[in-house]
C-alpha cells in the first residue's frame, strides 16, 4: 500500500482488520506495521517489490502476518481508543488544576514567560478581525431583516 498521504492510514487499518498481511510506506502507515510480524515498512521500489514477492510465494508468511494484522487492530477497536481519549482528558483535566489551580489565567502568566508563547498575542482573535466579524454580522442582520422589503419590491 504505497501512500505518502494518508495522515493516520485508515485505510491500512482497515486491511489489518479484515486480516491482510501489509505492505506500507514506512514514512505514511508505519506505525501500523511491525516489520516480519504483520507485514513491511517499506522506503524504496525495491523494498515493495520484495515484500510483495515474499508474500505471494509464501502461505505460511501470509497466514501469520495475516493473524498478526488482525491482532494490532484490536488495539485500535473503538471502546480502546474512546477509554485512552477520556484518560487523557483526565490527565491534562488534572494537571491544570496541580498546575494553575483551575485558572486560566494562571496558565496564561506561565505561557507568557515561554520564548515564543502567544506570538499573535493574548487573545484568540486580533482585534481588527473582531472588528471585521461585527461588520459582517450586522450586514448579514440587516440583509436578513430587510428581506421582506426586497422580495415585496421584485413582485
């Protein structure tokens, strides 16, 4: 599955789920693949091709990196993945409370002294985009209220 683009590799998850031994880019899905258990990192059109060839020629190979795959996805099964996010907002949950005693202001002061915290500055927006975004939604206010007046004026 040669993929310089796949973010997480959904998709070489998904082949690991229905069993299929895999052949990755080691830059893209390797994290999915441990080499000679489930399937190949690979980097170079040669590495590919020899994959693939071990593979095809081997039934044995195949089998067990097919049992192999299907295992390391069970570690991604939905009810894992949603346990680890909900234990990991329970430690960043905890350690702003240790740390900033539930303040976010407290946070702020300690970011500010970081090199490089909060270059575009304290607040979210500057304030010359706030100012655009009022513009717009009075305009689109107005417009919305002066509806009626337009569709009179057409008929």
């Amino acid at each position: 599955f040669p993929s310089a683009v796949e973010t997480f590799g959904n998709v070489t998850l998904e082949a690991a789920a229905s069993g299929l031994p895999l052949v990755v880019e080691a830059n893209c899905s390797g994290h999915l693949v441990e080499n000679d258990v489930n399937g190949f990192c690979c980097s170079t059109e040669d590495e590919f091709y020899e994959a693939t060839f071990r593979l095809v020629n081997d039934s044995a190979l195949r089998e067990r990196m097919s049992k192999g795959s299907r295992k390391l996805s069970l570690k991604y099964e939905n009810g894992k993945v949603m346990a680890e996010i909900i234990n990991k907002y329970d430690q960043v949950t905890a350690e702003f409370y240790e740390e900033y005693c539930g303040r976010h202001s407290n946070r702020d002061e300690i970011y500010l002294q970081k090199k490089g915290s909060f270059i575009g500055g304290t607040y979210p927006r500057s304030i010359g985009v706030q100012a655009a975004e009022l513009i717009v939604v009075i305009f689109f206010i107005a417009l919305y209220h002066s509806h009626d007046t337009f569709v009179f004026y057409i008929y």
